[in-house]
C-alpha cells in the first residue's frame, strides 16, 4: 500500500522537477532579450582581453584569392579581352608560409609558396583578418562587440552549440535601424564561460559593395583563435559586375615567446605618392576592377590603417622551387587536411603565358597592338613599345583625339584642340615628357598652341611651357569647355570668360612626404583682351543676347582690360600634420583623409624684372578636410582667408575668382584620396559657389570664403529600398562669403540628392546677399533654385594634384 503511494509521489515529483527545470532554463534562454544582452555585455567587458591575446604567436597560413566578372559592360569587352580581362573569367591565386606576430601587432611573413593565374610572377596574398574585439572593423563598420552594439544591434538566442572546444550560444545580430551600411546582420557564437567569439557569419554592406564573413575558431592554451577565414564579396557599378572570394586557413599555432619585431627608422621607409595619371578608359576600369579584391585587402585587415595603429609587416617570399608542381600543392592541403576547406586551384581558360605582365597594383595596361582604324581616329589612345621586362613600356605616345576636345564659345566660335604627347619613362614613376597642343578656331580661322616639356617622379614635377594660348580668368577653377559649349549653343549662355596670352611658365611641385608639399611657378606672359566675335546658336533661348566676353564685378563693373606684360610668381605650402601610417616591407603607407590639409599660398607680380607692367601681392591661408560624423553622417569643409597687399597696378585676371559655377552642369575637383564610391566632394582651390555668378563678386581686397557639406546615407529618400540599392545619397550644404572693400556678406545653402544614374547630383537651395534671399529670375522666394552637379569622382584624371 505504501508502495503503491511512493511510486506516484515520486513520479509526480519527477515531473514537476523537470517542468521547473525547463522552466528556468525558458526563462534563462527563451526570453531572448535579457539572455543576449547579458551574454553580449560580458563579452563586450571582456573584448579588450581577448584582443591582446591575440598577438604573441606564431602559426601557419594558407591563403587563396578568387575573383571574376559576371558582366562587363559590351563597351568594354574588346578592349579588356586584349588585356587578358573576361567576363566568367576565375582569376586566382594561393600562397602558403608561416608568420608570427609580437605583441604590438607586428607581422613578419615568411612566403615559401606562391602561385596565380593572371600575374606574370609569384606575389605572396595579403592577410585579411578582421578583427571583432575591436569597436570599429574595417572602414568604420560597427563591430557587435563595440562598447555601443546596444545603439546598433538588437541580440537575439537562437540556440545551444559546443565549438572552439567550449559550450557556446548563438545569437542573432538584427541592426536596430535596419541601416545597410557599416552595420553587421547574421549571427555570432560567444562562448558562456568569458564570451570568446567562437563563430561568426555576418554581413556588411559598405556603398556599393556587400561583404559576407564567416569565420571559424580553435581553442589553443584556453586562448580562442581563428581557424579559417571564408569572405566573399560582391559589387557593381557603371554596369561592370563582378564577385570575390577570400579564403585562409590557419593552424598549428604556437604561443607566446615572440620577440618584439624591431620597425627600422622612419628614413628607411619610402613613401607611395598616390599621383599616377591614366587615360580615362584604363583608370576607369582600374578603379572598378581594383575595389573588389584590394579594398578587402588594404580595408578589412586587423589593424587596417585607418585604425591609427602603426603596424609594420615584414614579407619575406622566398619560393620552394618544389611548388611549382600541382602535386606539392596537392600535398600540402592533404599534409594539413586543408582539403576539406579549400577547393584546388583551378586555372582560367585564358594560358597565363598570354596575359599581359602586371607586376603591381599601378602596372600599366598593354595597348600596343590595338589595330589601327577608326576608333584610333575618333578617341584619344596610348600606344606602348619597347621592352617591358621590367614591368613598363619605355615609350608611350598619347593621342589627343580632336573629336573628345571639340567645342564652341563666343570668342572664338567652334574651336578644336589636338596633339600627340610622347613619354619615355626611365623608371615605373620616373619620365620625361614633350607634349605639343595645337588649338584652332574654325569661325577665326585662326591657329594657335603650346609646347610642354615635363619631367615627373613620385616626388617631382617640373614643367616648362611655352607659347600662345587662351585662357580663362580664374585658372585655379575653370568652367569645363566641352559642357560650357551645351549651355552656350542651347541655352545662349556662354560662361566661359576668356583672354589671350603669349607666355613662357615654369613650375614646381616637390612632395617632400606625402605630410609636406610646396609647388611654385614663374610666369611672363603678354596678355590680350579678347571679344565676342560670333552670335551663333541652336536654340534661341529666351531670346536673350550673349552677354559680353567681360564679366560683370561688383567692384570695379567694367572688367575690360588693355594690353599688358607681367611677370607673376607664386608659391603655395601644403601641410597635413596627423597622417595616419602604416607600413609593409620598406613602403611608408598614409590615409590621407585622415587629416586635415592646411594650404599657405602666395602670389604676385613685379614691375621691377623685365620692366613689365603689373605689381600686386596677395596671400592666402586655407584649410580642407572630411570626416564622419556618425555611421551614416560625413562632414566635409574647406575655409580660406586672404588679402591684397602693396597693390600699384592689377588687371581684372590678378583677381581673386571664387569656384563660382552657374553652367547647366557644374563640375568641382575632388580633393580627399581617390574611392571608388566616394560620393562627396571637396574643392581644392576654393568652395563651390553653386549659385553665385563666377566673377561677379572676384575681389582685390580682403576675403574669406567657407563652404560646407553634411552627407548622409540615411535620411529622407535615402531610407527607401529602391534609393539604398540605387546608391542614393543626400546632402545639406551652407556656403558663405565676404569681401572687404564692399562689405558684402554672401550665403547660400540648401538640400541635395547625390548619386542619380551614379554620376548626378541633383541640388535645391536658396542664397542670401547681405541678408537678403535673392534669384536669377523673378519667382516666388519659396522657389527654390535648381541645379545639377557631376560627381568629379568618375572622370579620367580625378587623382588630386594636391
């Protein structure tokens, strides 16, 4: 009887212990929330701890690269397929070597195999390990372990794992603001005794580019480090779509006892002056060809140099002459069971023996056997000879295709420029140029031109230049020909202003470092005023007459001048004073947008020397630099404050010209490195007044001049799907000025949207002149004004001049 009174007891108390069991573990993992966040919060407590065990090992790597082009646009498919370039084409390589790391993050790499498919030498691959301790991975992307996940990120349980050798959770990353760049979404596993990472596979996109990383961990001596790093990314622009994948393996890992790895001094590093110059088809292509695989490369790597950290890694590639068999390549994977992580190498359908030779990322493309015809004619082209063993064609010649160079204003009517550059170039950055330019107007029947001879190293830059020539008021920022031409013959506004010189100038540029830069020039010139000479148009807009080749200025109205000879020098520092650095090998390498650019300039003439004409002085000091805000928030901003001094005799050209650009399509040069999808521009020589007249307002008396530029990828339209996968972009600017001798105060400011069609930016605001909105034309006050701008990040060239 007792038994039968136990046995049910015991049962029913069985059953209630497994139901308050898995009740406390419900209210432990099934409220989600609490479970994650007390989870993540101690693995964020102890991110800093698990970073510095990071270092201080030794290991081996296996490393392998793949990337191919889904789609080139048919333009450019007969011109890449002679380099070697195809759509579906695999482009791959692998390396393999051991590495060791102390504890200031210091690499040294020693590379004993090395092979690819599309260079013509070994080059060992980068090591891309990006770094979740830290609060920032990457460009800027939000780690979910940063000190501010909870702003980002909402975590979410999604289950028990063991890995790593550790009991582990796996949480769901969810970005709050369901942002889609620089925030990760996908899921990461920490371990429940101190919170190591011990799996993770998330995504990011970051403008046009989605990465996916997915990373696996191993326990060695209680420290959890990586094991095998598999990330993929994709990405298209201008049509051009392609995909990329990264994968590396590391074992045998052995820590501690690494001697700090001694960085040789400052002066033994060189510096890489970003100052090559392409024509627009190769530099185009290479910017969109070259984001895919090196900006995972130089962005993504722990310790990347944005970060701030001055990393130094030392590559040693010393090929074992074994490796060159696939059977060796075959037996490594198998040696280190890498077989089960990494498909074999398989080689493109193109023999590597017929690819061009591309020694580094700043290889010149092969163009020596495009066939004569007519688009040899109708587009400006390099031709290439002569023994490039070392990486480089010696001789080049560039064509200057009339038809590219083709365009109409009132002085001169329809006017073309040619020429035919010859280049022999001594070294990869070392040549000499001569470079002829013949301009001819077809309504004047009148010739013209100049003659150019150039030496260029990544340092120097020395040019003398001669001739006959026109030239615009403000040289530091001319309006563009070829769209002044559009608005002159649909629209009767010609805004090109212009004048005629014979001249003789020599100038300057010596980077000293990539910190420090001076450039100067000297000049004598006889300078000639010049008139309209024709009334031809297309349209008759408004039936409005040209206004007159004199601009119109509010300080001495009549800008007519007579001629005249001046000898005018000028001289200009530039100065960024906190350059963040890393360096690799003997290479010194710089964010240059990680500082600010201070610019000194001056510029004058005198009378005394040669017994000319023109004496004035004027100095100027500016600053210039972009930054983010926010995640989604850039700000950009350049200031400038000058003066005249002594001034005994000036023309109308001696003036100061503000970037003023009413054309129907406004173009600025962009001053920040060159990104791929960088979409907001700084202007170098001057902010850009949007709305203002660009003479009207030219000065010889004291300035200062602002402009300013918020960028946002999450604010208004920018929040649609649609406007994210377009690429859009918004933008609020506010610009100001003031000149002395008129005591005038100019504003303007105004909304924007950036990246239509990928290279327009559509703006609307208001100006205000001493306090007062005003416009063009005579519409309502709440009207905004309407422009539209050319992002000058797509053009051939854009690569700052400082």
């Amino acid at each position: 009887m007792f038994k039968e009174f136990i046995r049910p007891l015991i049962l029913l108390l069985s059953i209630c212990c497994q139901i308050y069991t898995a009740n406390a573990f419900q209210i432990n993992t099934t409220d989600s929330s609490l479970y994650a966040h007390q989870a993540v919060e101690k693995a964020i407590l102890n991110a800093s701890k698990h970073d510095q065990k990071q270092a201080n090992f030794s290991a081996e790597i296996f490393i392998q690269n793949t990337g191919k082009w889904n789609r080139i646009p048919s333009i450019w498919k007969g011109l890449l397929k002679k380099e070697g370039i195809e759509g579906k084409l695999a482009y791959q390589s692998e390396s393999y070597g051991k590495f060791r790391v102390d504890t200031a993050y210091n690499y040294v790499f020693d590379f004993k195999a090395a092979r690819n498919n599309y260079h013509a030498e070994a080059r060992a691959d980068k090591f891309v390990n990006p770094n979740f301790y830290k609060a920032n991975v990457g460009p800027k992307a939000i780690s979910p372990l940063s000190p501010k996940a909870f702003h980002y990120y909402d975590f979410k349980w999604i289950g028990k794992a063991f890995l790593a050798g550790k009991e582990a959770d796996w949480f769901e990353i969810t970005p709050k603001l369901n942002n889609d760049e620089k925030v990760f979404s996908g899921k990461i596993a920490l371990s429940t005794d101190e919170g190591w990472i011990v799996g993770l596979d998330v995504s990011v996109n970051h403008y046009a580019i989605q990465y996916h990383f997915e990373i696996d961990f191993e326990s060695v001596q209680s420290v959890v480090l990586p094991q095998k790093y598999q990330i993929s990314t994709t990405g298209k622009l201008m049509g051009f779509q392609g995909e990329y994948q990264y994968i590396a393996h590391v074992w045998n890992y052995q820590l501690g006892n690494i001697e700090p790895i001694v960085r040789p001094a400052e002066h033994q590093f060189r510096e890489v002056y970003n100052i090559q110059e392409r024509n627009f088809e190769v530099q185009q292509f290479k910017q969109v060809m070259g984001t895919l695989g090196s900006n995972l490369e130089n962005t993504w790597s722990d310790a990347n140099i944005g970060s701030g950290l001055k990393r130094y890694d030392k590559i040693n590639l010393e090929v074992l002459p074994e490796s060159q068999s696939q059977e060796w390549w075959d037996n490594l994977k198998k040696s280190y069971q890498t077989k089960t992580y990494l498909p074999s190498l398989s080689i493109s359908a193109i023999s590597k023996s017929t690819l061009p030779p591309q020694p580094d990322e700043y290889a010149t493309y092969r163009q020596t056997n495009l066939k004569f015809g007519v688009g040899s004619v109708l587009f400006s082209r390099s031709y290439f000879w002569g023994d490039n063993t070392r990486g480089f064609y010696p001789h080049e010649i560039y064509y200057k295709s009339p038809v590219l160079d083709f365009n109409f204003n009132t002085v001169e009517g329809f006017v073309q420029n040619t020429g035919a550059l010859y280049r022999f170039r001594k070294a990869r950055y070392d040549w000499f140029e001569i470079d002829p330019t013949w301009r001819y107007s077809y309504n004047l029947n009148k010739s013209s031109g100049t003659l150019k001879l150039r030496w260029k190293t990544q340092q120097d830059d020395i040019s003398i230049t001669g001739g006959k020539f026109v030239s615009q008021y403000n040289v530091d920022t001319p309006i563009a020909f070829d769209l002044n031409s559009l608005s002159t013959l649909l629209l009767k506004k010609n805004y090109v202003k212009i004048y005629e010189k014979e001249f003789i100038n020599f100038s300057l540029v010596e980077r000293i470092s990539n910190a420090f830069a001076i450039r100067g020039s000297a000049e004598w010139a006889r300078r000639f005023p010049l008139e309209n000479t024709t009334n031809y148009y297309w349209i008759n807009f408004q039936n409005t007459p040209y206004l007159p080749n004199n601009p119109e200025n509010k300080e001495i109205g009549n800008t007519e001048f007579k001629t005249n000879t001046a000898f005018s020098v000028s001289f200009q520092v530039n100065y960024r004073p906190t350059l963040k650095k890393q360096y690799r090998n003997n290479i010194r390498m710089v964010d240059l947008s990680s500082s600010p650019l201070i610019m000194f300039k001056y510029r004058g003439a005198f009378s005394e020397v040669l017994n000319t004409d023109i004496d004035f002085h004027t100095v100027e000091l500016g600053i210039t630099h972009n930054f983010p805000l926010s995640l989604n928030t850039n700000f950009n901003y350049i200031a400038q404050a000058g003066t005249f001094f002594d001034v005994k005799n000036m023309t109308f050209a001696d003036y100061k010209h503000f970037n003023g650009n009413n054309n129907m399509i406004s173009i600025g040069n962009m001053l920040t490195t060159h990104r791929l999808v960088g979409f907001y521009d700084n202007y170098i020589w001057g902010a850009s007044k949007k709305f203002i007249d660009p003479f009207l307002y030219s000065t010889n008396g004291a300035y200062i001049d602002i402009m300013t530029m918020v960028g946002m990828r999450k604010f208004l339209v920018s929040r649609l799907n649609i406007a994210r996968k377009l690429a859009l972009r918004e933008e609020f600017f506010a610009n100001y000025m003031y000149t002395a001798n008129k005591n005038f105060h100019y504003a303007e400011f105004g909304y924007g949207i950036d990246g239509i069609a990928r290279i327009f930016r559509l703006e609307f605001g208001y100006r205000l002149e001493n306090g007062t909105f005003t416009k063009d034309t005579p519409t309502s006050r709440i009207t905004p004004i309407i422009r539209i701008s050319l992002n000058s990040r797509v053009r051939g060239g854009v690569t700052p001049d400082w």
